[in-house]
C-alpha cells in the first residue's frame, strides 16, 4: 500500500490483528521539490523511516537439549496511534 499524504497533518493507522495483515508502515517527506515548468522531473531523494516496531520472538532448538518456556509476555502494546506529522523527516 502506498498512501500519499498531501495537507494533512496526522495519520490514524490500526494494525492487522494477525501477522499476515500486519504491514510495515513507513514515513518519509521532503520539502520544497517541484517540477519546474517545461522540464524533466528529476529523482527526488527520501529517507524512509519507520512508525512502528515489529517483535519477533524465536527460539532455535538445539540437538540434546530440551526446553520448557512457560511465558513471554510483551505489555503495553497498542494496536493502533496517530502518526501528527512535525516537518521534514520529524513526527511523533
């Protein structure tokens, strides 16, 4: 999905509720790049940055060993925010 934002100043974004629907969502901006009349476009260079962290918890099994984990527990996590959009490449 590629989502193009022009004026407006925040985003509200929920994430999938399983890993098949849970996308990486990416930010990036730049100002003050415009086509000028009558010319080629010119490459615009953007820094993508991310707006949410992925947790992958994974244990590799070992030949002889065996093991028991009774929990992992992550606390806090929220399913959905609002990116607010500060200026070039700043947002919270």
């Amino acid at each position: 999905m590629v989502l193009l934002i022009k004026d407006i100043l925040s985003l509200l974004y929920t994430v999938g509720n399983t890993a098949a629907l849970q996308k990486d969502l990416v930010i990036a901006s730049v100002a003050n790049a415009q086509k000028k009349t009558n010319e080629a476009a010119t490459d615009v260079s953007l820094t993508f940055k991310h707006a949410l962290t992925q947790v992958n918890i994974e244990v590799t099994k070992e030949a002889g060993y065996t093991y028991t984990i009774s929990k992992v527990e992550l606390t806090g996590i929220k399913g959905s925010g609002t990116f607010t959009y500060a200026g070039v490449n700043a947002g919270t």
